[in-house]
C-alpha cells in the first residue's frame, strides 16, 4: 500500500529488511556498540511560582526544558506544551533516566498541547489527557484523540493556527511515522514555528538533517531559538534518515540562521547505542571546533528555563 505521507525528497521510514538487521541481526552478532542505560544528569527544581505567570506581550518567551523534547514554552501571556511525555517510562519498558523537569500535575494552566508526531516518545497520550488542553499537531493525528474529548488541529506543512496572540506555523521534518501495527507514514510529522509579536522560536521534532532547515530559515528569518535534537543518532548508518546527531544539529542551526541554538533529545531515554552523556560532548567539540560565540548555545539542565528578551516587531 503506497505510504500516504513522504519526506520533502520522496524518502520514507527504513524497509524491514533493515530494521532486522539493525534489532536483530546486528545486536547478535555483536556489531552495535554497548553502552549504560543511564548517565548523572542536571536538574533543577524550577520556580513554579515563576512558571505560573507567562511571560506578558513585549516581555520574550520563557523556555522551560522538561527532558526528552518535552518542553514548556511561555510568550504573550500564554503557556504551551510541547511534545510532553512526563510519566515515569515510554512504551517497550524504557524508563526515565532523570525526572521530568516538572510533573504533569504542577504545570501552569496549558492553552495547547503540540504534538510533533505520533512516536510514543514524543506523544504520550496518559500525560496529553492528563493536561487536557487542545492539541495541535500534523494531518491525520485526530484518529489518535477521538475517544478523549480532546480537540485537534490538523495542520499540514507549512501551516497555521492561532492560540490567542501567538501563532502556531507547522513546518517540515526529515522523519517518519507509527504507532501501530498499520498505521506507517498515517500521520504526519513535522515541527513547529511558534510565533509572538517579538519572538519566533522553532522546536524541530524529530528530525534528520535535510535541505529543508534553509527553507525554514528563510521562511521564518531571525529566529530567535532553535531547540534541536542532539541524540538518538548511534548506529549513525541506520538512525541517519530520522535524528542527526551533534555535528548536524550545529549545521541545522547555520541554516536556520538562529539566534541561540538550546539542546534536546539526549539524556532521558535510552533510545540508542551512544552513551547517554555523550551527545553534548560532541557537540561542545564541534561548537569549539567551528569557533561560534558561546554565548548562543545551551544546553539546560532538565527543568531549567531560559528567557529571550524580545527583539524587533515581527512584519511577515
């Protein structure tokens, strides 16, 4: 059955030819690399007195990293989630390696939930009903609440709704999708452009690198944060059509031509064969190695925040 969504260049998720190779045929012949399921990770207790009250209109947007690519983001004196998954484990028994940055009870009142795509580690259906705010996310993805009472927004690439001031722009990802048995490539994936009067901040999903962060770039110019993916990538020879690792993640930034690049995707959940710590390494490395300012990049400890001041008026 032809798939029903592909990738900007035709591309769609590994045959399971390959799949086997890599869950099977590699891991008994002993070809992928071992490595512990957990690592010491930064965590804070937030202010949740502070994380109450968003950010005014005119005052920047709040970024509050709550693991995995879980995260709280405040502007216009609205809250949002995205791709919140804050129980204590995913689906396949992978437990948490750190705690949420804040539990799913103590969150402020949410006026969104955005769902990158449909991979259990991304959305994680006990923690959106729990939040109960309406969800947005790509087409197709409303199969998926239609027993909750929740509503959805379905949005293909490159649209958008509206959540009081600040808009939602759905844009594109190298990935792919599933949740069941056969529902490949069902619904679709992608990232998201959130948008104030002053502030444009882009969380990537789930993404490998791919030509479409230019596109992004020049479609949404000054973004003030990029939050980008830097784990998940090792076998790199199997991840590579779906995460990038850190040295890509640093050539998505260029493209998107970001302000601040923040880190995510790394250190909550053994996903794949690299170390858990070793993705902001590699990172720290490159960033050094292509001598960039270090005042841009971030790599937050889970539940920390950080605020970006507003810049100029946004006209396009």
């Amino acid at each position: 059955m032809p798939l029903r969504f592909k990738n900007l260049d035709g591309s769609g998720p590994h045959p399971m030819s390959t799949v086997f190779q890599w869950a099977v045929a590699d891991k008994v012949a002993g070809r992928r690399r071992k490595s512990a399921a957990t690592c010491a990770m930064r965590r804070v207790e937030p202010d949740l007195a502070v994380l109450a009250v968003p950010p005014a209109p005119g005052e920047g947007v709040r970024l509050t990293w709550l693991g995995h690519a879980s995260w709280l983001v405040q502007l216009e004196g609205v809250s949002l989630l995205i791709d919140p998954v804050l129980r204590d484990s995913i689906p396949g028994f992978i437990r948490r390696n750190v705690p949420p940055g804040v539990a799913t009870g103590q969150l402020p009142p949410i006026q969104a939930t955005l769902v990158s795509h449909n991979h259990y580690d991304h959305l994680d259906m006990p923690t959106v009903r729990q939040v109960g705010a309406p969800v947005i996310g790509g087409l197709g993805l409303t199969r998926y609440f239609q027993r909750t009472g929740l509503s959805v927004t379905e949005l293909d690439w490159w649209g958008s709704t509206r959540v009081g001031p600040v808009t939602v722009h759905f844009v594109p990802a190298q990935h792919w999708s599933r949740r069941g048995l056969a529902d490949v490539n069902e619904t679709l994936w992608g990232g998201f452009v959130v948008e104030g009067a002053h502030t444009r901040v882009y969380h990537s999903g789930d993404t490998a690198y791919f030509d479409g962060f230019r596109e992004i770039g020049r479609r949404f110019p000054g973004l003030d944060a990029a939050l980008l993916p830097i784990g998940a990538y090792d076998p790199e020879w199997f991840m590579e059509k779906q995460h990038m690792n850190p040295e890509q993640a640093v050539r998505a930034y260029e493209d998107l031509g970001a302000r601040r690049f923040l880190a995510m995707h790394w250190g909550t959940f053994k996903l794949t064969d690299e170390p858990l710590d070793e993705p902001p390494r590699r990172l720290d490395a490159e960033w050094k190695r292509r001598a960039l300012p270090v005042e841009p990049l971030h790599v937050l400890a889970v539940g920390e925040s950080l605020t970006v001041p507003p810049g100029a008026p946004r006209r396009g």
